[in-house]
C-alpha cells in the first residue's frame, strides 16, 4: 500500500474503535468497512513489466474508452489511448517507457466524469512529456467527478524505467497516452489493462 493511503485510513480506523468502545456496533463497522475500502483502494501490487525494444505499455489499470488518431484527416498524426479508472481499480500511476521526463505541465480545470472524451481536455490534469530513444510520447493524469486530486512523484529531468511507478490518482479518474505516427496500436475501446503489464503500442522498425 502507498504511504498516501494512511491518512485516509486512518479517518475512518480511529471513529471505529471509538465507536465499539460506546457500543455503536453499526456506526463502528460503517466506518471499518471504509478503512478497509481505503486499504484495498491504496493498494499497490507489484508488476513484472514485459521486455522488449519500442513497446509502450498501459500507465493504469482500466478500460479502454478511446483508441484513435488526434486528428484522423493527417496520416501522421498521434494516436490517443484513454484509460478510465473506476474507484475498484489500482490507482497506482506507472511510466508507459523508458526515457527521460522533458515536460511537466499542470493544467487546471473542470471535474466532468472521466469516462467522458471532454474530459481529457477540460478536466484538471498532469501533463507530462517523456523523450525515449527517437521518439517522444504524451501522458496525461486527468481528475475526475471523485479524484479531485492527481499525484505526481517525478519532475522534469528525472530519468524513468518502463512501467516504474510515477504517480497516484484518487478514485475514478482517466489517463491518456499519445502515441506518435510509426507505432502499431495493440488495444481497442472497451478493452481491460493492466499498469504496467499490457501493451499499447509498438513501434515499427
């Protein structure tokens, strides 16, 4: 579990115990139930990457509810994969590849439901710009109606691994992924991925 996830634990754990102690059985298991809630929703399993040269893997886990090109009248342009995190999957935020953190840009905005196109771009997001070897992808953390809050562990500069913890999102959320002209796309709408595990794209060579 992230380190993240305590406070929210514990705000629930403490009137639980205070509350069997006077004897409120239902109020005490209420807030038992949202400490444990808390536990599962922080969790934080570990993952065996996949290897292999050019691949860009899921940044989260959820359902994909885009898959296509930014602009379809331009052959070359940029493939958009959306991911929505529904409040049951693993929050934990991982890096699509291995490369170097060139951009980060926080945007703020609105809190329309993630599952929603317009939210990648309204919504409140992380922007965050990472270079591999020849080629540069975009990552947004995007807010939903309940993540009012995007958590980002890197900063410009920082060197990242493929599928290396980067971040948090709180509850329901969506991630994006840009992928650029020259890559095959591996997932299609309503597909499950796995941070980490899956993948989205693979670059022709």
């Amino acid at each position: 579990m992230v380190k993240e996830g305590i406070p929210s634990i514990v705000v629930f754990l403490i009137p639980a115990v205070v509350f069997s102690i006077f004897g409120w059985w239902i109020a005490a298991g209420a807030c038992l139930a949202l400490a444990l809630f808390m536990a599962f929703f922080f969790r934080d399993p570990a993952r065996q990457c996949p290897t292999g040269e050019g691949l860009i893997v899921s940044p989260a886990d959820g359902r994909v509810v885009f898959a296509d090109k930014v602009e379809p009248s331009q052959p070359d342009s940029a493939t958009q994969i959306s991911i929505f995190l529904s409040p049951l999957d693993v929050h934990i935020n991982r890096s699509p590849m291995a490369g170097e953190i060139i951009d980060v840009v926080y945007k703020r905005g609105a809190f329309h439901v993630a599952s929603k196109d317009i939210a990648s771009v309204e919504n409140e997001q992380n922007i965050i710009t990472i270079r591999g070897a020849g080629f540069e992808i975009g990552v947004r953390q995007i807010a939903g109606v309940l993540a009012r809050r995007v958590v980002l562990w890197k900063k410009k500069g920082d060197s990242v691994s493929l599928g290396e913890r980067i971040g948090l999102m709180k509850f329901s959320s969506r991630m994006d992924v840009l992928v650029p002209d020259g890559f095959d796309v591996l997932v299609k709408k309503g597909d499950r991925v796995i941070g980490g595990i899956t993948p989205l794209a693979r670059r022709r060579f």
